[in-house]
C-alpha cells in the first residue's frame, strides 16, 4: 500500500509525508473496515478505502441451503440480521416465487421497517457524535436505540421477524401503547441531543462542509438514502417504487442544501420524526386477519430471476434473486447502499485534516458486513 501510494502521488513524496493506517479493529468508527490515507502534515493527500476483512459467506450461503431455512439463519449474521435486509430478500422470494400475503402482514412490516430505520439512525447519529467528541449526546441515544430493539423483540421473540409468505408471529396485544411509549423516549432523547448539538459550535465546526457530495458527485457515486437527500435530491424508494403499503402512507421526504456531514446529521433527525409518524398512521389503519402463511423451509422455487429494491435506513437495498427450481436459489447477489457510499468516501477524503476523516466515515452509516458479503 505505502508502495501504491508513492507510484500514484506527487512527485515530492519523501520524509515529509506519512502513510496512516485507520482500521482495522473493532472499536473504531472504522471497525472492520481499512483507511490508508497519506498525510501532509495534518492534511490528507489521498485516501485509499479497503474492505474485505469481514467475510461472511453471506451470498454464497443461500446457494448451499434451502431458502426459507436460509431466511430463518439471517438473526445469526451479525450487523446483517436488521429488518431491512430481512425484508428486502423476503420480498424478492415472494416476488419470484409468486406467494402473496395478507394485508395485515404488510401494515406488520412496514411497522417493523420503520422500527429498524429509527433505530439505525440513532446509531449513526451517536456515532457522528462520538467522532466529534460528544460523547454524552452518543450515550443519550444508545438507550432509546435498544429500547426499539427490545420492542421488535418481544413482538417476536428475539427471532427473524420475516417468513416467506408471512411472519414469525403476530405482534401482540397492547401494541400501541409499547409503541408509544418507545417512540416518545425516542422523541425526549432525540429534542435533547438536538438541543446539545445543533447549534454547538464544536460540533458544528467539525461537521458543517465536511465531506460535501454534490449532487452530480452523488449520481456518479451511486448514493442514496439520506446521504443522497442531505444534496437536495428528494428520491426515496419508498415514493419512486412503491412496496408495501407505502403508496397509502401520508409522509415526507426531508432534504438538505449543502450534502455535508451537518446535513447527513439533520436528514436522519427529520427521519426519524417521519417514521413516527409513519408507525402512528400504520397501527391507526392496521386491519384485522392473519399475519400470512409462512412457506415451509423447503418452499419449491421456479425458474427465473428478478431484482427489488426497498429503502433501507442507509439507502437502496437490492436483491437480485435466481433459481433453477428446486429449494435452493442458484444466485443470490445483494446490492448494498454501503459499498457505494464507502466509495464515495475515498474519492471526497483528500482535502480533509486527518480529524475529519471519521466523522465524514460515520455521517454515511456505512456497514461493513454490507460489504464484506
């Protein structure tokens, strides 16, 4: 790397540059991902991202087992068992296979899709301010993230909420009032971070047009989700294709001006605020019936392929699914709002002091385990 570095930079490179290894190792923002930048002093020159430190087999597991057992193994994948991916690859199977579902069991997801957008984005937000040095703010919207988790937990159990052709259960009595109570611990700690954050100025020194992505800069890269919205572009699959019950849900699509870390920060706040109120209009309008008929493991798959998208917290989640009959899916290939917004990072890094660097990595919510398939 250091070799790669010194054949592609200026001419000049010698003792007065340094080649920095970011990652990898766990507790960083970073995580299992590597960073090697070279700096000029505290300014990095370049920046060469590299993943592929977190091989989880992922795809290439569902080729080796029946598919609605592969679907059951997903709350075993690590930072991949979220609703999200979940629901995504559920959704192409159904799609493929031609399996439909109740009403009630697509009110259920949305809910549950909604859960799991809060609270990756407290997540992401706690980690932005963190790599800035707020670490109170970050311990303030930890508790309400779990919180949420625990909610979706006990609705199933701690298992994989998705079946094909169904849900692992139904959610339970008194439904609303959880909801409810979560969502407003949510709203408290979510006011209170705002108010420790927004107008710090520390804060917003280190996040206000850091990693700026323009507009044309976001179409080449590929980003979406709330990195894509953060330059003005109100695109959100939700709207542009609708899945679900989204067609019927009444909610906005927040955007920013600059499509700097600051407004990555702002976007997933207003998110957050809308998927409440996505929950509220959900349990108001959830009819009544059964929840599905989940397929058995060995569902029987036609010949074919296909791809869907649904938005995921972080952006475009794709699942391109093909079968040759049989259980098995022949290929399952995932496309992932990560790998494009890891890219991204790279090329929008030079120019920045080594103390940006990861809070630009944390404004864009990337998961390695995306990735690393």
């Amino acid at each position: 790397m250091l070799k790669l570095l010194k054949k592609k930079a200026d001419p000049k490179v010698g003792p007065d540059y340094l080649v920095l290894n970011i990652g990898p190792q766990h507790p960083s923002a970073a995580r299992d991902l590597r960073i090697v930048v070279q700096l000029d002093g505290e300014h990095v020159e370049r920046c060469v991202p590299q993943n592929g430190y977190l091989h989880g087999g992922f795809e290439k597991l569902a080729e080796t087992m029946p598919t609605g057992a592969f679907v059951e193994l997903l709350d075993r994948g690590g930072s991949l068992a979220t609703a999200s991916v979940q629901l995504a690859l559920v959704e192409a199977i159904e799609a493929l296979a031609d399996v439909e579902t109740t009403e009630r069991c697509a009110y259920v997801r949305v809910l549950i899709a909604e859960l799991d957008r809060i609270a990756r984005h407290l997540r992401t937000i706690a980690a932005i301010a963190h790599e800035t040095g707020a670490d109170l703010a970050c311990r303030m919207l930890r508790e309400p993230a779990a919180r949420v988790d625990e909610l979706v937990a006990r609705f199933f159990g701690g298992r994989t909420f998705a079946r094909i052709g169904g849900l692992a259960a139904d959610i339970p009595a008194g439904v609303t009032t959880d909801c409810d109570e979560t969502l407003d611990a949510v709203e408290r700690a979510l006011s209170s971070t705002e108010a420790m954050l927004s107008r710090n100025r520390i804060f917003v020194h280190r996040t206000k047009g850091i990693g700026t992505i323009s507009r044309d800069e976001a179409r080449a890269h590929g980003v979406s989700g709330p990195t894509l919205r953060a330059t003005g572009i109100a695109e959100d699959v939700r709207r542009t294709a609708p899945y679900l019950v989204y067609d019927r849900i009444d909610f906005d699509i927040p955007v920013g001006t600059r499509g700097d870390a600051f407004d990555r920060y702002l976007v997933r706040c207003a998110e957050i605020r809308e998927s409440r109120k996505i929950i509220h209009e959900v349990l108001n309008a959830l009819p009544l019936g059964k929840v599905g008929d989940a397929k058995p493991s060995d569902v029987e798959l036609p010949t074919g392929e296909l791809y869907r998208a649904i938005e995921s917290p972080d952006g475009e989640l794709g699942v391109f699914v093909a079968a040759a009959g049989g259980t098995t899916l022949r290929r399952l290939r995932l496309r992932s709002p990560s790998l494009a917004h890891f890219e991204a990072f790279g090329a929008k890094t030079p120019g920045h002091d080594l103390g940006s660097v990861l809070p630009f990595l944390a404004s864009l919510g990337i998961r390695p385990a995306e990735i690393d398939r």
